[in-house]
C-alpha cells in the first residue's frame, strides 16, 4: 500500500457550478477556473476558528500540541504549518477560539475557566491572550467576569468621535457570551442574557457595553421552553454592529447602532429552522442548532444571513437597509446535499459572499464545502465551489452523533466552521476531520494532543494556468 500524504495541500479538484433557487439550487455552467484542495496539519483541533492576514498568511486555532494549545499559521495556504503556543493562563485544556482582527494585525485567543472538574467547576470569566507580533509574543487579561463558555471576539470601526475617556483608536473590539451559560438545560442551567463587552485600547481595557435578552421566557411570541443561541458578530463599515443567531424556530439579527449600548432584535423573513424538542435532543443533536458564523456584511454594508432549514438545507438572504428589510431567502447549499450542518458566511467587494459548511449526501458522511457568488444580490446567483476534502476521506465518516456530551469528557466540538476570503481572492476555510476508522490513512502526527479531531484548511482559489 503506498503512503498517505504528508501535511500539506492535496492535488486540486475543479469546482462546478450551481444556481441559488427558492425550494432548491440548480447545477449550472460557471467557470472553470476555480479548484477546491485541503490541507491537513497534522494538528489536533476542535471547533475550529480562522483568521487571514493581509500577506495573505492563514491562521487556524485551537491547536493541540505536546506543548499546549496554541495557534497554527501557514504563509503558503497550508503547504506548511508553524505553531505557535503562548505562555500563560490562556494554555489551558478547554477549547479556545481565535478572532484575528486584519486591521490591526492583532491576534485574540480566548479560553474559558469552566472546567468539569470539582476544582473549575463554578469558575467563570476567561483567560484571553492578545498578540501583536502574530503570535511570538502575548499578553493576557481575565475578562468577561459574568459570563463561562461560549465567548466570541470582534472588531470593527467605532461610531463616536473619542474623547477623554477612551483613546483614538479608530477601532472597538468587542466581546460577546450569553451569560451565565451557553448551553441551556431547564431547570438546571439557564441562558438569560447575550452581554457585550468592549474596548477602545486593542483589549487591554474592557467595559460591559449593554446587551439582550436570550431567554424565551422573556420574549414576547416565543414558547418558554424554545431555544434561543447567537453565534460570531460582525461590523459594517459605518460601525453598525451585527449578531445573528436562532430566535426559537427563526432566524434573528441583533442590531446596535450605538457600539453595543442598546439593540434591537429583528426576525428574517422567511427564515424556518429545526424544531427545538428537548435539553436531551439538543444535547445529542446540537449539530441541527447551532449557528456560528451565520452573518457577514461587504464593504458597502450589505448584511447577509445563512442559516440550515429543519430540511437541512442552507438558505441565505440580504439587506441593504441594516437589516430592515431583506431580500426573498434562496437556498445556496449544494444540488444533492440533504443534510447541511454548521454553515459558515464571509463577505467582501461588493456583493460577493463565500460558504462553507458539513454537507451530507447518499449515506451518513459529511464533507467539507465551500462556494462563492461574485455577486449574490443579483436574481438567481451562481456559485462556483465544490467538495474540498477527497473523495474518500469524508470529514465526519460516522455522522454527527455526540453533540455536547463529548465535552463532558474532555473530548471534541466539532460545530465550528470559519470561512474568510484571503487577499490574493481565494476563499479559506477552517474546519475538523474526524480521525476515527478509514480516516486513519490520512496524515496525522503523534506530537499532536490526545484528540479525536484533526484541524484542516479548506480552499477555493484560481487555477494556475502555465
């Protein structure tokens, strides 16, 4: 039997096209100048987040390493993977999740103190690292105080002109966890409130902004016992900041024009998600909830929303008026994909939106996918992209079948997909693979972490042609 390949990127597949339709997408003619490849890094993960550099550098985290958890970078789209591991109370055994703000080329690593053990248990807050020299170096601060899992980090430009208070920077980094839990099990443990915190220095000093309201009880038209969860935020160019997730069985925006003080929550038309059942089916079934990465705005300020219908299709929509109004949903996974899971959005140009997500077809394995749309506000959008992994090596061979009690044991998540565009124009995601059964065979190093999980990068570029 010959060797499996190494680390690095796999041969490239030429990408087909498909048309965006209201009930299902269509296989059309597109280009054939786009190719889809992986990388494998050899390195343990688990809910994977990405970020990329402006040099067109690629960094994927959390990575699981004999030396701790750090963040792995590539300055070639992963035909080379360097770690970087820092020093300090962030190098934890808890998950950890990455923002890379590309305008300040400032790398954030956040893990939470809550452990399962009787010695973390009850801890709250999180261990956040901050590095300025894309990972040689970090500082570290204790943040989030009221809050225990489920941090997400991100940047955008600021609304008020600075004063006294607070210094020029022309940015605000923010914060967001639904306190005091992300996870909601009546009547043991109870989401209450999504908390956004800020800060004007890079994240040396951090000031709670405001927040909303995440329990359904509280929520007028909404079931006591429904589920609410929102995912990763983002900022429009007019400093509009935007966090969309699931509002019981639709999706919602979060909007604050105000940098975090005050928000309004506001439904997508049209949107239908999987019916919440119980605590018990979420936590064997969270794949069918979550939502990560669920909106992106371009540079005109166009926002965009993804999320899965209880079919497991991806729909997506637009707004051109800071989510007022929206365009008719279309649905944007794939022709034969019958069970989409964990779908990820990224913007950027004008009108052009990148998606990748965990896609299942004949059987019970999930792929890894990615597309573009050059312009995907037009009637009908093509999108070019395809299956990134090989053909025989599916990213989840068995299925998603543990949900979050895995955690419990210290094992992986696996609900988090990352998709960026780079600045050469290719799409980039980061995702997990199973290494379980067949998945054996592909490369994988023993100077990784104990894991079940390996981190891999996904791509969507042009094709070099001679």
């Amino acid at each position: 039997m010959p060797a499996p390949p190494r680390a690095g990127v796999v041969t490239p597949r030429v990408a087909s096209g498909y048309r965006a339709g209201l009930r299902f997408s269509t296989n059309a003619a597109a280009s054939a100048d786009y190719a889809t490849d992986i990388s494998y890094t050899e390195y343990g993960s688990s809910a994977c987040t990405l970020g990329t550099a402006a040099d067109n550098t690629v960094f994927l985290a959390p990575a699981y390493t004999v030396d701790g958890v750090g963040v792995l970078q590539s300055s070639d789209f992963g035909q080379s993977w360097r770690a970087s591991v820092p020093d300090g109370t962030v190098n934890t055994g808890r998950r950890a999740h990455m923002y890379f703000d590309d305008a300040d080329d400032r790398l954030f690593l956040t893990a939470g103190r809550v452990d399962s053990t009787p010695t973390r248990m009850f801890r709250s807050g999180f261990d956040l690292g901050i590095s300025d020299d894309r990972g040689r170096t970090w500082r570290f601060r204790r943040v989030a105080s009221k809050a225990r899992t489920g941090a997400k980090v991100f940047a955008g430009p600021r609304v008020s002109a600075p004063d006294a208070s607070s210094p020029s920077s022309a940015r605000v980094t923010y914060l967001s966890a639904p306190t005091p839990f992300a996870l909601r099990v009546r009547p043991l443990i109870n989401a209450t409130r999504q908390v956004i915190w800020r800060s004007y220095d890079g994240g040396t000093k951090w000031e709670v902004a405001g927040g909303f309201d995440i329990d359904p009880k509280n929520i007028p038209g909404l079931p006591g016992t429904d589920y609410v969860a929102f995912g990763t935020g983002v900022v429009g160019p007019d400093g509009t900041v935007y966090i969309g997730g699931r509002y019981g069985r639709r999706f919602a925006v979060a909007v604050s024009r105000d940098e975090g003080l005050t928000w309004d929550v506001r439904i997508v038309p049209g949107s239908a998600l999987a019916k919440y059942h119980n605590p018990l089916h979420l936590l064997l079934l969270a794949s069918r909830y979550l939502l990560p990465e669920s909106v992106a705005v371009d540079c005109d300020g166009t926002l965009y929303a993804l999320w899965p219908d209880r079919d497991g299709l991806l729909h997506a929509s637009w707004s051109s008026d800071g989510a007022n109004s929206w365009s008719r949903p279309v649905v944007v996974s794939a022709p034969g994909v019958r069970g989409a899971r964990f779908g990820a959005i990224t913007a950027t140009g004008s009108g052009r939106v990148g998606i990748s997500y965990y896609g299942r077809e004949a059987g019970r394995a999930f792929h890894g996918f990615i597309a573009q749309s050059r312009d995907f506000r037009t009637a009908g959008p093509v999108f070019v992209g395809g299956k990134y992994n090989e053909p025989d090596a599916p990213l989840f061979p068995y299925g998603f079948r543990r949900g979050f009690p895995g955690s419990v044991f210290r094992r992986s998540l696996d609900e988090m997909v990352r998709v960026r565009f780079a600045p050469n124009g290719d799409l980039v995601t980061g995702a997990v693979m199973q290494m379980r059964g067949r998945n054996r065979l592909r490369p994988w190093a023993a100077r990784a972490r104990r894991t079940e999980m390996q981190a891999v990068l996904g791509r969507l570029g042009r094709i070099e042609r001679s």
